[in-house]
C-alpha cells in the first residue's frame, strides 16, 4: 500500500498518569483490593476479577507502584504496538514502508488492564475570524477530566510528541499506539442514535476539542481546521450548553442506527439472533485423546445459551455432517474428502430434509449422543500418516452456514447477529484432499504441493470472512499439526489457532471461550490525525480497504483498514512518525471504527485523542509509559522474528535498541567508556530482558510450530496479554492466603514459600521444597495459588496453561527458565532491583544464596554492564 500522505492518525485516551516515583517499580507493599463492583463506565480493560469475598478470597499486597496488570501503572502508562525495528544499528530514523499495513494473525486476546486516570490536556486557543469568535465548547477543567475507562480504546506509548523530527524518530525508542476496536459499551451518554456531524473537507468527526462558534453552530475540524456547519444543532448561549451534545464532551462516543432505519434490513427473530456454531471434529483420534475430548465437548454445549445455534461436522477420510431432525439417533449425511464438495452435493444437502443447524435448547439431547458415539481411530496408522480432510470440512461447514438464504430472499442478503463461527478441533495434519500435504516431508513434490496448500487454505479463510465467518483451529495432541498450512486459514478468516497438550481442561475453556467471543462483522477502521504525524506501519487482523471517498469529502486523506471481524479482544498496533517538526502546541488524532454488532446494529465507534507536544527531551521522556514501549518494541522486533535463526538476530537487536536508546537519551559516567540509562525509562531495560531471554524471542520453547503460533497470537495480543507474554507477573504466596507482587526475578524461589508466575499463555505455580514437605500448609497454599490462577486469567483468551510443580523436579525448569537470574548480583543490586530481600533474615539469606545452581545465563546487571551501560540501580 502506498504511504499515506494524509494526515494520519493515533489515538490515546485516559491513560495512567505518570509515576512521580519511577527508580523503582517495586517500592514498598500495599495491599490490592478486588476492583469495585460499579463503574459507570467500565475500563476497556477492567483490572482482573478477584473474588468479591473479601474473607475468603485471596488478596494481594504489592508495591505502591504497581504493574499495568494490576490496573494501576508502574511509571509507564499504557502498552503498544509498532513497526519492526530499523536495521540493526540504530543510526537512521525508521523510514515510512513502502507497504504500511502488515496484517497479522487475528488471535483474540485476553480483555487487557488498564487504568483510568485522566489524559493531560489544556485549553485551546481560541480562533478570531473577523467579527465572531470561535469557542471551545467546553471548560478546560471539564477537558482534563477525561472520563475513566477510555484509554482502554487507545493506548499511546507517550503522553506527549517531542516537536524535533529528528528526535522524535529515534527508531530505537519509537512512537505508536494500540488500538482496540471492539470494545461493548453499556448505553449511556456516549450512544447517538443520529447521523454524526463530518468535515465537508477531510471526513473527520466533530469532537470534544473542536472550537465551535455559538452564534451560528459552526465547528472547526481540529484535523484539517475547516469550518463546518452543524445544521443550526450547536447554535447555543454559551459553551456549558453544549455539553448536552455527547461528542462535545466525550472524548469516545457510538453513533449507533438500528434496523428499522437501515435500508434492505431483514428482521430476524430471537433464536436466529446469535450467530451459529459449527463444530469441525476431527475423528482420526485415538481412545485416551477422544475420551478428553468428548468430555470437553459434552462440556461445551452445556455451557452454550439455549438460543445458539449448532452444527456438528466429522472429518477424517470422509466428512459427516450431523443432522438434528432425529431426536433419539445420531445420524449424519457422509460426502467424500478427496475433492470440494459439489454444487449438486450441497444443494441436495442444503435442500434435503436434513437439519444441520439447530438452536441448543432443542438439540441438547441429540448433541450429546452424538459426542458419545464418537469412537477411536481402528486402523494400524501412525497419527501422522491418517488421512484428514480438513480443509473440505471446513468448505462444507461454510456451505452448511450460508444455507440456502441467498436465493431464497431474493437478492436481499440475510444478515445475521454478528460473525458465526466455526471451530476446528484437530488433532493432526491436513494430509488429504484440497489443501493438504503428503503424510511424508520426504515427499518428492512436498515443496511445491505445501505452497499450493497455503494458498489454498488462505483464500478459503478469505471465503469465510467474506460470509462473515471466523474459523478457529484448536490443535491438541502429540502429532505435528503442521501450523504453517493451517495458519493462513485462521488468519484470513479473522479467527486464531492455539496448540494444547491434550484435549483435557485447558481445550475445554478455549472451546467455551472460542464460541462467547462477541463478535461485529463489516468492521472498518478509519485513521486520521495532524497533518504532522504520519502512520507509517499498522498490525493487525485486517487489510487495507479502498474506499472511494471523494464524492463526499475532497480531501479525505484518512488509511481505511477492513477488519476480519470486530471482537473485544482483538487489537491494531499503529507506527509513526513525525513528518517534519512541529509548530503546534498539540496534535490531533481520530479513530472511527464502523461496524454491526450482534444485535444487528449499526455503529460507528469515534475516539479523538489530543496530544500535547514538548521542545524538552526530558519533558518527553517523563511521559513515556515504559509498558507501552516495551509492548511496542517486542511487536516491532517479532514482526521480523519469522524463524527460529531471525529470532537469534532479533535478540541482537534488542541489545542494539538498548545502546542506541542510552546513546541518544542517556549520559555518559565521567571518566568511564559506560553510559547511564535515562531514569526516566529505568524500567524499560528489564522488561526488554524478559523479552530476549522469554518464549518469543529465547530459546526456552523447544519446536518451531509453537513459536510460530506464540508470535502469531502476540501480533494481535490485546495490552495485558502483550505484556504478560513479554514480561511474567511474579506473585508470592503469604500466610493467610495474601499475594504478594515482586520482581521475576530468581530471588523470588525462596523454599518457604509459594509462587504464581503469570506469563501470559502460561501460569506457572511453584511451591518450595521445605513448604512443599508440610501437607497442610502446602495443600491450602497450593489452591490459593489456583484460585488466583483462574481469577488473573478467567477473561483471557487463550486461556493458558496452568501447570503446579515442586521446587527441585523436572518441570520447574519452566518456572526457572523464565525468572531473571539475579542471585549473582551482588547485594547492593539485588536489594535495589528485589526490595523483599530486606524482610529476609540473615539466616533465610543465606539459605537462600546455597540453594541456586551456577550457570551461564547473565543477569540482567551483568546483560547491561556487557552493553557498556548502567541503571539508575546501580
């Protein structure tokens, strides 16, 4: 795509304030309560759910300053995402791609946390234009209250723009932001049920910051700063009684149509209001896989609302679709797997007496004795080499889906509550019929049949996502799933693929998880900001649309991206760049994501955010929220990760940005080769550390297949999965079922205690040998630890792994591998970095100090000192 010449846009809402203490992001302990049960309006990511009995549940003591886990910000604001890293040294702004919209996977994430402080702004100026003046139409003080929860929406890496391009580019730090389109809000204020008011000029919306002249209801366009009429709407006696209008006193706002006012509108009634589900099953699976499987599907369908419609799809050599018109019989209509179905076959399916979709609360009972009647694989066949027609099951899944509506309405397409779904639940390789490869790599033809096979199974995902049809894939087993030939489906469709161990729990709650997704279909994104500013990468689970404009707005310059489908747990991560410097006090930047949700409304979601910029390097950097950075740089850095040799490149680069960053914003020690760290950004290094030495980019994580899916996920991670799966939360076990949030760092394995370390796709619990040999304590500390577990993760999808181990076995490897291994340090350092250590007796030190092993793996102090560079720890 070519580069916008338009003025581009990002946009941030209520982000943390900045953290008057940021030497440490572990001061000393406060206790967290479970969030308050009210909000009026809900934080885009709520703080994570902990049990509302306070008596009973667990709490959690943790430093002032807290992770964005928490809600509550540690010195940096808010995460997220941008371009991949300029070559490896950074000595040269990034410059605008050619192509700047990259898609990714579209793995729905966990609902991020966030907190809901208030963005700063000021008031803006005001605009003479002969005789009338032009008026903001609302307080500054009413301005710098933006209303909590909205910076969920939005997330900026910086709460200011530095005006000097120069320093504003610096690739190795970056600028961008996270947005997240497909949010629900309850009805208040912030809906209109009535057409926005545009710029005649550029398309952009009015806004809480435009300048409104009150005689005659003009408004200037803060993107492009041409007047506009409002129809006499705005016309008022002074500005307090404009904030009658929600877009002029809400940063975020829906413009919301319903049916009765949408042309071509087909009225649906209730138990055909939720979108369908089709289950893709492969039954090539032998006895122990099927037993956790069928019980994890018996599961899922008692957990789906009597009103979701269902269908049930076999494949293996052949595919079986299930028909629900016999109430006490599990029968199916069989067609073969070698080729795509044809017309003839589909329409005698289609138009049979057959029901193949049919809502829960009337074929429960049908559903489970299908499940039941599932067997294990009979033939003598490694589970590689059985044959698997995945690729036509899901082509009769999507016919099963459409039905015969296009016909029969004549022309007026059926539109139904949001995307329907399919999902996939395999336990091999796609090895037969259209879209396969051969059971062997050895194959002589292998290279060519596989790339036939991407494209394949990519334009079959786009197939689906033109009828409005996310396809998941849930991959579980011990046989090679083969992801590259599955990932492009997923990824066309606006769907994700996990790989599980087994089909037990976890496959049971992503199955369930997979389904309760709200999603919107028609999802398009419009970006506009200053004409200063200029986007020049965005990730995410769309592509760019070409949307002709011109007719309406002359001047519209904004990128229009298509989304794959709209979910609340879906996000696009936006780079940019300054495109000169900059004269203004402030910049601009919209966001309008237009969109049906489930209830067959129509909406158009606007969001304008207004950045203050700054001359002063350090008034820029104490605004830079290092999480957001983090989050930023770990995207920008796995978009060139593609295989297991780039990530080892890549993990230079982490050390190059590290350089750079100290080089252009540090300071040198006197009378030393070394350079301090700025201290504003003093918690940045460490969370880039977690990134080179965890699951993304290290080398912890054994096959290429799960590393690929891991990246895949991330690139589309929401902000508390993306820094989860960047940086693990550490939190420690107390007497009377309290947490306590420290550090990662290896410190934390101390043999008294308990520890739940929260690395996103993955929890970890690891309980000390000397707590371990007490049953009882060990016991009640083990399944406050779990609860915990669940409570931090029940929003998240995936959900992830939750794996209990003993100090000392095999398994906690996973756990060790992931710390930071700081017991080299000397003590001065480790206190800094790991305050706890000062409630340690001298006693329990020392125990602690005999009980690691050496290794090679450097700490993050001696990574640094390697690098020429020091923190404001040290």
């Amino acid at each position: 795509m070519a580069n916008p010449t338009q003025p581009d846009v990002g946009s941030s809402l209520t982000m943390s304030p900045s953290n008057p203490d940021r030497q440490s992001p572990y001061p000393e302990k406060s206790p967290i309560l479970p969030p308050p049960s009210g909000f009026a309006a809900a934080p885009r990511f709520p703080p994570p759910k902990l049990q509302q009995d306070q008596a009973s549940s667990p709490s959690i003591k943790t430093p002032n300053v807290l992770s964005p886990a928490n809600g509550i910000k540690t010195g940096s604001s808010v995460p997220h995402l941008s371009t991949p890293p300029g070559p490896p040294v950074f000595t040269s702004p990034v410059r605008p791609a050619a192509v700047p919209f990259r898609t990714s996977p579209a793995s729905p994430q966990p609902v991020a946390l966030s907190s809901g402080s208030s963005l700063p702004t000021s008031s803006p100026p005001k605009f003479s234009n002969g005789s009338f003046e032009l008026q903001h139409q609302v307080s500054s003080g009413a301005e710098d209250q933006v209303p909590v929860g909205e910076s969920s929406f939005v997330l900026f890496s910086a709460h200011k723009v530095l005006k000097q391009k120069k320093l504003a580019n610096v690739p190795s730090l970056g600028f961008g932001a996270l947005v997240s389109p497909g949010k629900e809000i309850s009805s208040g204020p912030q809906v209109i049920q009535r057409d926005p008011h545009r710029c005649q000029s550029c398309g952009a919306y009015a806004n809480i910051y435009c300048n409104i002249l009150l005689g005659s209801g003009q408004w200037q366009c803060v993107i492009c700063r041409k007047l506009n009429g409002s129809d006499g709407e705005y016309i008022a006696l002074n500005k307090e009684d404009l904030c009658r209008f929600p877009e002029l006193s809400s940063p975020m706002v829906d413009y919301i149509q319903t049916g009765n006012k949408r042309p071509g509108f087909v009225p649906v009634s209730d138990s055909r209001m939720s979108a369908p589900v089709v289950l893709v099953i492969d039954e090539c699976l032998d006895e122990p896989h099927l037993h956790h499987l069928q019980s994890s599907l018996h599961a899922f369908v008692d957990s789906l609302p009597p009103t979701t419609r269902i269908g049930i799809v076999l494949y293996g050599r052949t595919v079986s679709v299930y028909d629900f018109s016999e109430e006490s019989v599990a029968s199916a209509d069989v067609l073969p797997g070698d080729k795509s179905p044809t017309q003839e076959s589909l329409k005698a399916l289609i138009y049979g007496t057959g029901i193949y979709l049919s809502p829960m609360h009337a074929s429960l009972p049908v559903a489970h004795s299908i499940f039941s009647s599932l067997r294990p694989y009979k033939l003598n066949m490694p589970e590689a080499s059985r044959d698997r027609c995945l690729g036509t099951a899901v082509e009769v899944a999507l016919a099963i889906i459409q039905g015969p509506s296009a016909e029969l309405s004549r022309g007026v397409v059926k539109r139904s509550g949001g995307n329907s779904r399919i999902i996939v639940c395999a336990g091999g390789p796609n090895t037969y019929g259209p879209g396969s490869v051969p059971h062997s790599f050895g194959h002589p033809n292998y290279p060519h049949m596989e790339k036939t096979a991407l494209k394949w199974m990519e334009n079959l995902g786009r197939e689906a996502h033109r009828h409005n049809t996310v396809v998941d894939i849930l991959c579980a087993g011990t046989c090679p799933v083969r992801v590259p030939i599955l990932q492009p489906l997923a990824k066309a469709s606006g769907g994700v693929l996990v790989l599980h161990d087994d089909f037990g729990e976890a496959f049971g709650v992503n199955l369930q998880r997979a389904s309760a997704r709200a999603a919107g279909s028609h999802g398009l994104l419009e970006l506009r900001m200053s004409d200063d500013i200029l986007i020049t990468q965005v990730v995410g689970p769309g592509e760019e649309a070409h949307v002709d404009t011109h007719e309406s707005f002359k001047n519209d310059t904004a990128l229009y991206i298509q989304m794959l489908s709209v979910e609340e747990t879906q996000s696009f991560s936006l780079s940019m760049e300054n495109k000169g410097d900059i004269k203004s006090d402030s910049v601009f930047f919209q966001f309008a994501i237009q969109y049906s949700n489930v209830y067959q409304a129509d909406v158009s979601r606007v969001i304008t955010v207004r950045l203050l910029t700054v001359d002063s390097i350090s008034g820029y950097l104490e605004s830079v929220q290092d999480e957001v950075a983090a989050v930023l740089i770990a995207k920008r850095t796995l978009l060139r990760a593609k295989n297991s040799s780039d990530a080892i490149d890549m993990r230079a680069t982490v050390d190059e940005r590290i350089n750079d960053i100290a080089l252009k914003f540090g300071s040198q020690l006197p009378k030393s080769k070394f350079r301090r760290f700025p201290k504003e950004l003093s918690f940045l290094p460490e969370l880039l550390f977690h990134l080179k030495r965890g699951p993304l980019l290290g080398s912890i994580i054994g096959h290429e297949d799960e590393r690929s899916v891991l990246r895949e996920l991330f690139l589309n991670a929401s902000f508390d999965l993306s820094l989860r799966m960047v940086a693990p939360r550490c939190l420690m076990h107390r007497e009377g079922g309290t947490f306590e949030e420290l550090p990662a760092y290896d410190l934390a394995m101390q043999s008294d205690a308990a520890v739940v370390l929260d690395h996103g796709t993955d929890v970890f619990i690891w309980l000390g040998a000397e707590l371990a040999a007490d049953e009882g304590r060990s016991a009640a500390a083990l399944a406050a630890c779990r609860t915990l577990a669940e409570e931090l993760t029940e929003l998240r999808f995936p959900a992830p792994r939750i794996l209990a181990f003993k100090e000392g076995s095999s398994q906690a490897r996973y756990f060790v591998s992931r710390l930071i291994p700081a017991h080299k340090d000397p003590p001065y350092e480790q206190e800094a970095r790991f305050p706890q250590l000062r409630s340690l007796t001298s006693e329990q030190r020392t125990k602690l100090k005999s009980s690691f092993i050496h290794f090679d793996d450097p700490s993050l102090c001696e990574w640094m000192k390697s690098l020429k560079v020091v923190g404001h720890s040290s």
